[in-house]
C-alpha cells in the first residue's frame, strides 16, 4: 500500500470516529440504588443540553457546540460535573442523593408552612414566568398505544348471499378480530421546528423535519378496524349496485357505490396543520402561568391542600419540596412541586390523578354505544432560567389513559326494489394511551418580523419508518427513545 493510500485510509477512519462521537450517548443512574434517574438534565455550558428519558437515558449531540465538561443535575442529587467524554462508547453516570436540614437554608426566624410557600408562588407567577413574545426551538414525541380487550364482528343477516360466501367472510371476519385482539398496536411521531408564541392564544410553528414509526399492517385506529370489516363485507357484494350503509338509527351514505379502493386505507405520508398545533400546543400550555392556566389552578388553597415534605438542592440550590393533593369533589390532581427558596419560581412540577379520581366521562352505551372515560392523567413540567432572570419552560411530558366501548351495528342496503341487504354487528373494548414530550432546545425573544413572515405549512411531510433510524436525527438534538422504541419493527 502506498503512503498517498495509508494516508487516505487513516484519515477514513478518523474521520467514521470524529463521526460516531459527534453523538454522546449514556444512562444516569442512582448511586445507592443504581436505578434509572428520569428527566435528569445533562448540559454542556449553560445553554444547551439535554434531558434524560424515563429508562434514564440521553443522547448529547456535540457538534457544533465546544465544551470541556458535562454539568448533570437532577431534583434531590448532588449535581456532578465530569469531563467531556473523547469517545463513541456509551457512559453510565451516578448522582449521589442529596439532602440537607432546614436550618441551613431558611433565614427567618421560623419553618414556613406549605400554605404560606404556596402564596408566594402565587404572588410571583407573573414575575418568573413569560408566555408571550417567546420562540422555542422544540422537538415533539407522541407516542399511541392500544390493546383491545374484546373485539366481536359477527354477520347478523345476509340477504340472496349464498351460504358458503357468507361463511367465508365470517372466517375472514373472525380472522381480522383474532390480530388485532393479538398485536400490541403503538405508534411513534417525531417532529422538529421553531414555535412562535406572541401571546397565550396566539403562535405559529414551522416543522423542518418529521417522522412516522408505524407498522402499517395494523391500522392503529378504532374506525380504521371497523373500515377493515367493512372492506371484507364488501367482497361478497354486488358492486354493481349502490347500497345505503346505516349504523343503528343513523344513515352514513345516500348512494354509496361500493368500489373496493373506498375501503382500503389510505397511506397517509402528511401531518395536517391541526395535528401538528393539537399535539405541540396542548402540550406546551401545560407549562404556562397565567389566570386560570392549569398550573395555576394547582395553587387554589380551596380546591388543593398541601404539605411540605422538606428541602432538598437542585442545581446546588436549595428548593422547597411541597406536596398537594385534592382537597374537595372538583379537585382531581395530586403531586409534588419543587420550589426554588430564593424567589418561589416552581422549578418542576409532577402531577397524577389523586386517589379514586377519574377525568372526562362519555356515557351513551345505551342510546349511542360508546362509552369513554378517562381513567390516567398524569405529567411533569421542568424549568431553567433564562440570562434575563426568567424561568421558561424545558421539559414538558404529559400522559393519558382511557377506557373505550364502541358499538355499531351496520347494515349494507341495496338502492334497489328488492333492498337486500346485509347486516353486521361489530363492539369493540379497550384502553388507549397517549404520550406527549416536548424538549424546549432554545428559547429566547420573538422578533415580530419574523412572526409576521411565517406562514404556517398545511400539510407536514413526514417519513415513514419500519424502526427507529437514529440516522435521520444525526444532525438534531432529539430525546433518546426508550427501548420500546428502539426495539420496535414493523411488517414487510
């Protein structure tokens, strides 16, 4: 080999090293107990860093952004600094728990109550918060779930359809129910982009780059399975003819002529803009402090009581440690706030339902056949201060889970003298789950220029993914997935 090529060579393979270190990937653990620590912050200089997911994992990006050291904290641990690791291998850090007495941190001459911390954060909100005039470079996760619990499509009636057609369809019918009662149905959604917040009701965002994890086989939704049953119907048909399709008292279509492509699944390769918004701001107003936010609700002395539980250190910082819980019938959630000692700023927030509270009810099993109720809520919302002093919003997940009934009989009517027609009866059970995780990777001013100029996309590109492909993220601070991500593949 000649020394023009060993150079080559060389530099190769320092170029595929300087590469896969561009990437800083690891776990921050408890030393006691050496479990998982959640939603650990892991920084490189005061502005930009990352968060730890719930298996306590991260992933740093270090391109572009020059440091000497790692700066990781998290709620009730001494925060550590290590030197910026030199290679691709994965790192496993330990925060020691931390905790300290009262006396060393209250400079009055008594412990203040729960009741009396709360009132100020009240009286505070306005100063340490913002939710206007503000632009955040953000990255979106959601994450669905679904498992059915009973699933029955049954052929009820089948007019001038001969028998063995009619067996067919119900094998096929019964074939559908046994998969989907089977798979495990989940899908990921990523996007990255720039939110534009003027005021509390009015934002604007651009995403430059989203995907789609989803094994297509499955159709994820409740009408997309009962679309799937329909489509079976459908092959034992005379599409010649036009059919009225009801469901129970209710007619969907007048004339419906049945071409077989009306029932297959579109693929969908767009977010629409109202996906988009639904997703990104539910989840941000979450963090928001302003008249009748959710957070501040949380500091209503009559509908909430609260204890404190003591004092632990963020950040080198001590903080108040203050629990809630309902304290009337309307009051639902109960939590832990952490609340800074020098100027009453909620530093993070956890909430859950309380004990025997449910969310939103939907009951119309009989008249309608769907029953909802919302069964899990829960969320934490994370803060770091700004270089003006202002607190702004860093980390916001939130969590929902709900139980689901659905009935429908259906009926195919032939637009004919004769009025064949096919009926079929098709319940489903179940319980849904929904995540939301936004990372706030940069905040600062909103130019109104730039406000004025964005003109919000309609539709949202994305790619669709058969597994995680880190790859595609390779230039985008992003949150680690969990391993049920990493692990997920879908169908050929």
């Amino acid at each position: 080999m000649t020394i023009k090529n060993t150079f080559a060579v060389i530099t190769l393979l320092f170029m595929g090293l300087s590469l896969q270190a561009q990437t800083l990937k690891g776990y921050v653990r408890n030393l006691d107990t050496k479990e998982a620590i959640p939603y650990a912050t892991v920084q490189m200089g005061p502005a930009y860093g990352t968060i730890a997911n719930e298996e306590g994992g991260f992933s740093l990006l270090l391109a572009g952004h020059a440091g000497d050291s790692l700066l990781i904290s998290s709620m009730g641990y001494a925060q550590k600094r290590i030197p910026a690791p030199v290679t691709a291998e994965e790192i496993v850090i330990y925060l020691e728990p931390s905790a300290i007495e009262l006396d060393e941190v209250l400079l009055r001459d008594r412990q203040p109550t729960a009741e009396e911390i709360i009132r100020e954060v009240r009286r505070a909100y306005s100063q340490n918060y913002s939710s206007t005039d503000q632009k955040y470079e953000v990255f979106y996760r959601g994450t669905s779930y679904m498992h059915f619990d009973d699933l029955n499509i049954d052929i009820d009636k089948a007019t001038r359809i001969p028998k063995q057609q009619v067996t067919r369809a119900s094998k096929k019918l019964d074939s559908l129910a046994r998969s989907v009662m089977e798979s495990k149905l989940m899908e990921f959604r990523d996007y990255s982009g720039i939110v534009l917040l003027k005021e509390r009701d009015s934002s604007k965002i651009s995403i430059d780059r989203a995907t789609r994890l989803l094994d297509s086989r499955k159709e994820f939704s409740m009408d997309g399975v009962q679309k799937q049953a329909q489509g079976i119907i459908l092959q034992y048909l005379d599409t010649s003819k036009t059919y009225k399709l009801k469901t129970g008292l209710f007619k969907i279509e007048d004339s419906l002529a049945l071409d077989k492509d009306e029932f297959k699944q579109e693929r969908k390769t767009e977010y629409s803009r109202g996906e988009i918004r639904s997703s990104i701001m539910s989840t941000l107003k979450r963090s928001q402090w302003h008249e009748n936010s959710f957070l501040v609700k949380l500091l209503d002395p009559d509908s909430y009581k609260y204890s404190l539980d003591g004092i632990s250190y963020f950040q080198g910082h001590p903080i108040y440690v203050v629990s809630f819980y309902p304290g009337r019938g309307s009051s639902r959630f109960a939590g832990t706030l952490y609340i800074s000692t020098r100027d009453y700023a909620v530093l993070k927030a956890d909430y859950a339902f309380g004990e025997g509270k449910r969310g939103r009810k939907f009951n119309m099993k009989l008249l309608l056949g769907i029953k909802y109720v919302e069964k899990t809520h829960k969320g934490t919302v994370i803060y770091k201060t700004s270089n003006n002093g202002i607190y702004q919003p860093y980390y916001i997940t939130k969590e929902e889970g709900h139980y689901i009934y659905l009935h429908r009989p259906l009926k195919f009517i032939e637009n004919s003298p004769r009025k064949d027609k096919v009926l079929f009866d098709f319940s489903l059970e179940g319980e849904g789950r929904e995540k939301q995780e936004l990372l706030i990777l940069s905040a600062g001013g909103l130019d109104p220029s730039e406000f004025a100029g964005l003109i919000e996309a309609e539709k949202v590109p994305y790619t669709e993914l058969k597994q995680f492909e880190s790859s595609i993220w390779q230039d985008r601070q992003i949150i680690q997935p969990l391993e049920e991500m990493k692990n997920f593949k879908a169908g050929d």
